[in-house]
C-alpha cells in the first residue's frame, strides 16, 4: 500500500518530499524515495517511539501507514502524533477496528440493511455451520488478510471442511462466506472522506479479476449452478480493470461510508448480483487502486492533505476521466556490495 501511496504523491501537482520507511533498506528501493529508513515491526514495543523520533529528525508533516499492521497500530496512537503537530492520513479508529475485523464489518452491515453475503465465523472444527451454508462459498481469515491472503474457495461440504481445518490448525479464526456470483460483476468503489466527514469523492472501478495477476483463485464451476458463471473466482490484491459511471453501486458505497462515519479513506469491495450491489469487504485505508485513481484525476492521498491544509478544492469538480487501466511488472536487482538500483525496461 505504501508504494501505492508513493505513486499517487508522485503524479500529484505538488513537490512532496518522501520519507520511505520499512523493515530492511532493500525493500524499500523499488519506491522513489527521497529518503530510506529501516524501522522495526508495528508489533515492537519501540516502533511509536522511533517513527516519532523520524517525523522530529525529518520534519514531517504528514504519515501515511504502509501496511495493516501499522494502520492499526498508528489509530491507537493518534495523539502521540497529534502532540508533535504530525498529521496521519487515516480513517477514524472506529472505523478501522470495524472494517479491519471481517466478522465486525458483516454485523454493521447487518445491522444498517446493506444486502451483505451470510457470513458464520468457527472457533474450532467442530463447530457446526449453522444454518447451512450455501455452496460455492468463501473460507478466510477473521482479521487481517489484505490481498485476499489465505483465502480458499469451496464447492461442495469435503472441501469447505477441510479448508476450514487447515485454517484452524495455523491459529487462524476462519470467517465462511457466501459466494456471490458472478466474476465479470467484482467492483472496488474508493470512498474519501475529509477528517470533517465532508465527501470529497467517489470512483467505481469494475475489475477484470479472470485475467493475469488479478485473480489468487481461478477454478471452473462444478456446482451445478449455472448462475454462479463458468469460473468461479476470488480477486487478488492486484486490480486493474474499468473506471466506469455505475450509479447504484457508487450509492451503496457512499451509504455505507456515510453510515460508519467515515473521515478518510474508505475502499468497498463487492459484487452486483443482477439487482443490487453486494459488500463482502470494507478496508479502511488507501487502496492498491489509489494510483488508477490518481491517473483517471482523483488523487486521494493529495485531496487529504489539501483538506487538512484547507486548500480550495473547487477545481475538483470537474468529473473523473472513465477509462481502462491496466498493470505490468517491473525488476528491479540489487548488487551484492552496492545499493544501487536498476530496472528492466519492458
């Protein structure tokens, strides 16, 4: 996500100074950076201290969380920063314990009568899944997981046991999930809030998850349910796809933000059915789409800072440009005894 980020204040219309942080010098390389510094896990004890410690040494104005481990850690530590004048770009901590907890964001969805998959979370394998889960249907972890990691897609009642098993055995609380059908109808809807809870925009992006690198699962459907689509499948945190004008999903997601009280950066993820739009993920954060975003004329990580700044932003009015956009790969390699850098040019 912070390479993300990085992109999207690199196309932005300001000169930003970038301070790259991370656990290893190495990793941080593929960012254009203007400075590198090696920081512990969010876990340790002393990670607030020293990332405080470098907004001093650097001046820095704002801090963007590169991971969901320290977007967790950095919402229970909001005044710690605040004291030091340091502006962190984040969601309100309600927010992100909510969104953050799969388990969480499908009670609150619920709860507000937003047209969420059933959902049943297991403690341990023999809990039994009532009421009986429909086939297709989801197996992922309760929390944490961005990217759709450790996530497994079951068809039938041999499957979905023995994925919910192996889920158990790795210390993982498994969260079972309704498939919602189909795969060509996956949409990311990016909704940003000002820290005002003031809307500062929206952009729907319909993805094309059955191609490249956009897809962790890709497997044909044997369930016997025509509408579920030939292939079923389970996006990866590696979208591209369409920017498109799609009313009533950009409604729901903007409701749902609405609803939660959001003051910052906002990514839904869902399916249309046919007839409504279907939330299955909210990630309180910036997105692996912000720079698709950015280059389409929504820039969200500038339009947070013009808005802690209070920039005049009327000159955002003008529409987002529609359009496709699409993802390839980039080298990078590394000398043994050098920190130099180089990249292949495809």
């Amino acid at each position: 996500i912070g390479e993300q980020v990085c992109k999207d204040l690199r196309l932005g219309k300001y000169a930003y100074y970038i301070l790259v942080t991370n656990t290893t010098r190495n990793a941080t390389q593929v960012i254009r950076s203007d400075a590198v510094e090696v920081l512990p896990v969010a876990s340790s004890s002393d990670y607030i201290e020293k990332l405080l410690d470098l907004t001093r040494r650097y001046d820095i104005q704002f801090l963007v969380p590169g991971s969901e481990p320290e977007l967790s850690k950095l919402s229970k530590n909001l005044d710690v920063f605040a004291a030091s004048n340091v502006k962190v770009l984040i969601n309100a901590p309600h927010v992100i314990s909510t969104c953050l907890d799969k388990h969480l964001t499908f009670d609150f969805l619920t709860a507000y009568g937003f047209h969420a998959p059933r959902t049943v979370m297991l403690e341990n394998v023999q809990d039994e899944i009532v009421p009986p889960m429909p086939l297709p249907c989801i197996i992922k972890p309760a929390q944490g997981g961005g990217g759709s990691a450790a996530t497994f897609l079951a068809q039938d009642e041999e499957e979905l046991r023995f994925f919910t098993h192996y889920l158990i055995k790795y210390g993982y609380h498994p969260l079972v999930q309704e498939y919602i059908p189909d795969a060509d109808n996956e949409y990311t809807v990016g909704v940003l809030h000002s820290p005002q809870r003031n809307l500062l925009g929206t952009v729907v992006l319909r993805r094309q998850i059955l191609a490249g690198l956009s897809n962790r699962i890709r497997i044909a459907n044997q369930t016997n349910q025509p509408r579920m689509g030939k292939i079923l499948a389970v996006s990866s945190g590696i979208s591209q796809g369409e920017i498109v004008e799609f009313e009533p999903v950009r409604h729901v997601a903007e409701k749902i933000a609405q609803t939660i009280n959001s003051s910052g950066p906002l990514n839904i993820q869902g399916r249309w059915d046919g007839s409504r739009f279907v939330p299955f993920e909210i990630n309180p954060r910036f997105s692996g789409t912000t720079p698709m975003r950015a280059l389409a004329g929504f820039n969200e990580p500038e339009r947070m800072i013009e808005s802690w700044l209070g920039i005049d932003q009327s000159e955002h009015s003008k529409k987002v440009r529609l359009g496709s956009c699409t993802r390839g790969l980039t080298e990078y390699f590394t000398p043994l005894n050098s920190e130099e850098v180089s990249s292949s040019l495809i």
